[in-house]
C-alpha cells in the first residue's frame, strides 16, 4: 500500500512517521565484517581509488552519493549544466552486468527545482535531501532539508519513493544543508543560519519523543572560524566525518565521541587529503569504505586506509 501524505503541514504525519523510524532506525545495520559491497565493486575499487565511469555511470559533476545496504543501490546527486542546479538519481545494482546502473531520476523530480546533498536513514526507510523546492514554509525561499519515506508493495518489494515534505523543526529562514542521520533518528547537517560569523557550521538536533529539538551547534572544536558541512555521523554516533576549510581548501576531518564528549579533530591522511577540494564522505553501510568527492570526481577507498577507525564498541550516546 503506498503511503501518500498530502499537500500543505505535514508535522504531524512526519512525527508518526519519524516514530516507526525510532523503532526500526538499526534493523538492518550489520556489524563489522558483513558485506560491504557487492563483491565486483570492492574488486574493481581495490584497483581504482577513481571510482570508475563504467562502475557507477553519472550523467555530469558528481556532488555526492548515499550508497544504501550492502551497496545495492546507491542515490547519486550531479551538477546539471551552468546554473540548472542538481538532480538526485536512482542506481540499482546489476549482478549480472557486475555495476550499478545508469541514473533513473527519483519519483518526485522537478526538473525546475534544483535537489541534491542525498543521504539515507541507515536503515534505508528514509531518504533526505536538500532543496530549495517551494513549499508552505516560512524559510522555502532557500535551502531547506526534506525527507523521503521509501515505498514498498504487499510483498515488500519496493516501489519507489513517497512525495517529500519538509523536515519538521530544524529549517530556518538561511541556508540548511548536507543532513546525516543516526541510527536513532538524531539528525546532523550544516546550516548558515542567523547568529554565525562564518558562512556554514555544523549542527545536531536529537530525536527524542516522536520528534526532533531544536537544533544546537556542534562544539569547537568541530565547528571552527571556518566553514565546516558535509557532516556524516555514524549510525551509533560513535564519530563523525566532516568537510573543512579551515587549512584553506576543502579537507575531510573525523572525530570520535568519548562518552559525552567529542574528541580532537583528527584530518585524515594523504590519501584522502590533497591540495585540491575533498568534500561529501560518506561510508558504505558495513563502514569498510569510504566514498568521497575531490572536485567534482567521485573517489572511495578502504576506511582503514583513510584513518577511519571504527571504535570497538558503541557510543553510549547515541546506540538505538
């Protein structure tokens, strides 16, 4: 049965919604040493930190991916030609071609409206975005965080995506963007809003009770004189992977919680890290590679090789 929601305030079906995603946020995160990728695609990466054309087949400059469960389907965004914006687009894996597909564009595109900054629940259920699509909403003028609810039919086999709605409770009248969620629905992302001195910062607005609080900035030193965004949070929010220029150019950074607190910000290693720009990480579901942007030219590698250590065991901040 598909699960329309209809035009207008959305807060309520959002919540009810959101509850189900509280509940069922973990169910399919598999722990270390399940498969990471379909076995084709780890072959052709460990020979290739390009990921190559033909692997995963995008239609322009990509700006980011959110590659779902095992890595069967992977969510692309791609820079459209000067000054049409971003579009989001669908890649299954094909066993028998041994790649992902070409893009199919999402169910709710408008070729008018400009989508990107994709990521997935870390159950799959839920896809966010960020767009700058209308809506009844006192910051639509700009950019916004909207969600997604996957559909699926009676035999669970899926169908699509249900029509977005606004993120309830954390948009503001400036610029939001780059969402990551945890595994208890607690929702991160980078925002220009009122009261920064710099352009973007980092921040955090926990999922408690059926809906999320007011979103708060990150601490320094996660959030800097610079800009920071592109935040990915593991699912038990155990560490944090960001985009910084705080150097000057773009780099990626992570930092580990330790109990209630984040620790030092750690840049990770040369082969991740160049004098170009290195934005929008994002790792496969069983956290064994690390997927990455560098103008424009989308790059993964093995976590461990890029100084993504996954803790031993949860954060106790954030477990669902």
């Amino acid at each position: 049965m598909r699960r329309n929601h209809p035009n207008g305030p959305l807060f309520p079906v959002a919540t009810l919604s959101l509850l189900v995603l509280f509940m069922t946020g973990c169910r399919d995160v598999e722990p270390r040493g399940a498969e990471d990728l379909p076995p084709e695609a780890a072959s052709a990466l460990a020979r290739s930190v390009p990921v190559p054309p033909g692997l995963l087949p995008l239609d322009g400059p990509v700006e980011r991916v959110a590659v779902g469960f095992q890595g069967r389907e992977v969510i692309s965004s791609v820079r459209l030609e000067e000054g049409a914006g971003f579009r989001l687009a669908r890649h299954e894996w094909d066993q028998g071609a041994g790649a992902w597909s070409a893009g199919e564009p999402l169910p709710f595109a408008d070729p008018e409206v400009s989508d990107r900054d994709p990521t997935l629940s870390p159950d799959g259920s839920y896809l966010l975005f960020a767009s700058f699509r209308p809506a009844d909403h006192a910051g639509a003028f700009d950019s916004n965080l909207w969600v997604a609810q996957r559909e699926e039919g009676p035999e669970g086999e899926t169908e699509g995506w249900s029509a977005p709605w606004l993120v309830p409770g954390v948009n503001s009248p400036a610029w939001d963007g780059n969402p990551s969620m945890a595994g208890n629905g607690s929702l991160y992302f980078a925002s220009g809003r009122e009261g920064l001195e710099v352009g973007s910062n980092l921040f955090a607005a926990p999922f408690e009770g059926g809906m999320w609080e007011t979103p708060q900035p990150l601490p320094e030193p996660l959030n800097s004189p610079h800009d920071e965004g592109d935040p990915f949070i593991a699912p038990d929010q155990s560490f944090l992977l960001f985009a910084s220029n705080r150097e000057g150019n773009w780099n990626l950074y992570v930092s580990y919680r330790e109990r209630d607190a984040w620790g030092e910000v750690q840049k990770l290693g040369a082969e991740v890290n160049t004098r170009a720009n290195e934005r929008a990480p994002y790792l496969s579901s069983a956290g064994q590679t690390l997927f990455f942007v560098r103008d424009g030219e989308l790059r993964a590698i093995p976590a461990s090789r890029a100084g993504v250590v996954r803790p031993e065991s949860g954060s106790d901040a954030g477990d669902s």
